[in-house]
C-alpha cells in the first residue's frame, strides 16, 4: 500500500498539502492525516478522492505515537511522502511569553516533528521524499519571535543532516522556509501582521504547489516568492547582529 502522512493537516499549510496531494498523487492507496481537531479531518475527507486514514491526538501526548506506530506495523505501508506540517508560533519577548507556551512551541515544532520522522523512516523506500516545514525566520534571530524562529532554524538544520544521512537510500529531504502566508497562523500568534508582512503575504496554496514541484525536484530547501528569496539571500551577506537590529524595527 502507498501513502502519504501529513501531520498538521486540519488547517493552513497541512490542509493544502492534502488536497494538492490528493489531486497530484494518483497512486496513492491512503494519505494518512494527523491533528488534533477530527472533526476538519473528517469534512476533508468530503472534498477528496483519496481515501483518508484519520489520526486524531496531540503531538504532545505519546498515544498519538502509539497509535500511528501500531498502524504501520500492521499495514507495512510504503510512504512515498511524509510531510511535517504540524507547528505554531507565539509572538512576544521570551520576557513576556509565558514558559509552558514556550516550550510547548519547542516540543511541537522540533520534538514532535523529530519523532514522527524517527517513526516513519522504517516505511520510506528509494525514491520518498520528506517534506519539513521551517519557515523564512529560519534564516535569522528574530526578537520577539525568539523561540519560534529557533524552533524553524533545528527544522532546517535537520532537514539538511537527515537529507545527506539518507541519500544513499535515495529518499530526499526538502525543507520548506515560508514567509508570511494567509493561514490561522496570526490568530494563534497572537498578533496582526506588520506592514513588511503584510506585503510579503502569501497565498498558501501557492507555496505548496511551489514545495510540491522543489521536493520533486529534490531540492534541499523551497522558498516560495522573489521577497522571501531576498531575505535567505542577505541573511547569508549581512552579520545577524545588523539583521536582528533591522528585525527589531517592525
């Protein structure tokens, strides 16, 4: 059986992730989705083709691992795609932001994502790809966004190591470093985006399509827009310490 596992898949980029996948991905038996809120796992198996496996649980809690572990070793699935889409942000000086949040940001975005690879990695087979969402603060520190934006440089750190770890077995590692997008990713962050973000701001289905056609082309890292390539460009030419004092300005 061939399948594609996507955590995160009941909204933003996982969600898009799901229907393009679904609409790409002809020989796929299942795509296996993972978040917590079931019931949009459900309705999007409404508007699919592909049959949907439905995970419902927290990626902080160990029984969702349990759950999806038991499923593999009894199906033995190929997995041509896994994508790691769960993740969130919290804007705020790591002063204001409350600890449990804090760390919450760190175990879903680098410990969850780690886990669910670690999991997987027996199912990959020559030719897979593994998708990996960091985003555009990966490129740099950045105040008050201190914690996520070094949640997404681990993921693209170890996009990178588990990319070159698993060439011999041809299974290729893309990591996807967006900027702004149309998501609920504002609404959790608890801010409006700046002006800078707002004209940098990208449609979702727009950066999958782009990181779909990048990890086909086995690509290392998918930046969608000449904006966002800009700033991975600089961020390579300016010293952080000037970057971060332009960060603190918007």
């Amino acid at each position: 059986m061939k399948i594609a596992m996507i955590t995160g898949a009941s909204s933003g980029f996982g969600r898009e992730f799901v229907r393009q996948i679904d609409s790409l991905y002809k020989e796929l038996d299942e795509i296996w989705v993972v978040a917590r809120r079931v019931e949009r796992l459900h309705e999007l198996q409404s508007r699919t083709m592909t049959k949907l496996r439905v995970f419902g649980g927290d990626l902080l809690e160990e029984e969702i691992y349990q759950e999806i572990s038991e499923a593999l070793s009894d199906e033995n699935p190929n997995i041509r795609m896994l994508v790691n889409a769960a993740g969130f942000g919290k804007t705020g000086t790591v002063e204001e932001i409350d600890e449990k949040t804090q760390l919450e940001m760190i175990d879903t975005n680098c410990r969850s994502l780690t886990h669910m690879t670690k999991i997987c990695l027996p199912y990959l087979t020559k030719g897979s790809r593994v998708v990996n969402i960091a985003s555009a603060a990966a490129f740099c520190p950045q105040p008050s966004f201190a914690v996520y934006a070094a949640t997404k440089s681990y993921v693209l750190s170890f996009s990178r190591a588990l990319r070159a770890e698993l060439e011999d077995r041809e299974i290729y590692v893309t990591a996807v470093c967006p900027g702004p997008a149309k998501t609920e990713f504002f609404d959790i962050a608890g801010m409006s985006a700046n002006i800078l973000k707002k004209m940098t701001m990208a449609q979702p289905e727009k950066v999958v399509k782009q990181a779909l056609i990048d990890a086909k082309n086995r690509k290392e890292i998918s930046v969608y827009g000449g904006a966002m390539k800009g700033a991975r460009v600089l961020t390579k030419i300016i010293p952080h310490k000037i970057a971060v004092e332009v960060m603190k300005q918007f």
